[in-house]
C-alpha cells in the first residue's frame, strides 16, 4: 500500500526545489503594477548571546577581586551605625530580648528612623520602644 509512496520519496529527479528568493521585489524595483514595491518586513532577531566564555584582562581580574574583597569585609564588619544602634536599643532596660532585637532589625534597615533614635535620651527611646510594640508587635 505505502510501496509508491516510499518509492517516490527516494528518486531524487522528483525533488526539484526553485530558489525564488530573487523574485522578491525591493522598494527601488517595479513590482509589475507600474508602481515600486515595498520591502517585506522580517522580524529583527535578538542579538546572540555569548557561548559563556568570556575572557577578561588582568585587570578585569584585579578589579573583580577587589570588589569581592569589599563585600566581605562590609558582611564581617558591620558599619559603625548598626553597631551604634544596636548597643542603643539593648541599653532600654524593660524589655524582652526578643522585642529588643525586633525594634533593632527594624531601626537597621530603616535607616533615618534609626539615626533619630540614637540621638533620643534613654527615657524617649524606651518611649518610641512602647509605641513600637503596640503598634507593631499587637
């Protein structure tokens, strides 16, 4: 049954492919009708990225390190005002550790409401602590 079929997909006289793709008229070329034809458009393709090799200089190198260097001594030493402002909220007597470390976590990553409380007295940061409990930790 599919014998001719298969037959026909071998002889190679049968296949006989045309290149038309110079029959594609260009804006400056007359399509036939008297009038120039415009460009087909084709979709832009994104340009390729890279096999993943990437080759960098010694300096490249140097520099790359060098920020490495900068992230870990920033992770391994804290900055002077997250060490200020935690010596500040554990200096409030009253309050559970727990609580302390909460308000500290919060005051380090905001950090202008944390330069304000450094700069309040004892009694005004146990006072904003108060507050922040009730109305954070509720």
């Amino acid at each position: 049954m599919f014998g001719n079929i298969e037959e026909g997909l071998h002889e190679e006289e049968d296949l006989e492919l045309e290149d038309h793709t110079n029959d594609i008229p260009t804006n400056n070329e007359d399509n036939g009708n008297g009038s120039p034809a415009t460009t087909a458009v084709r979709p832009q393709r994104p340009p390729r990225r890279g096999n993943g090799n990437v080759q960098v200089d010694g300096n490249s190198m140097t520099d790359l390190i060098s920020a490495v260097n900068r992230m870990v001594g920033a992770i391994e030493n804290p900055s002077p005002m997250t060490t200020l402002i935690y010596k500040r909220v554990h200096e409030v007597d009253g309050f559970d550790s727990n609580i302390l470390d909460v308000v500290f976590e919060y005051l380090d990553d905001n950090e202008r409401q944390g330069r304000k409380f450094i700069e309040k007295t004892l009694d005004m940061r146990k006072a904003w602590i108060e507050r922040f409990v009730s109305s954070h930790m509720a």
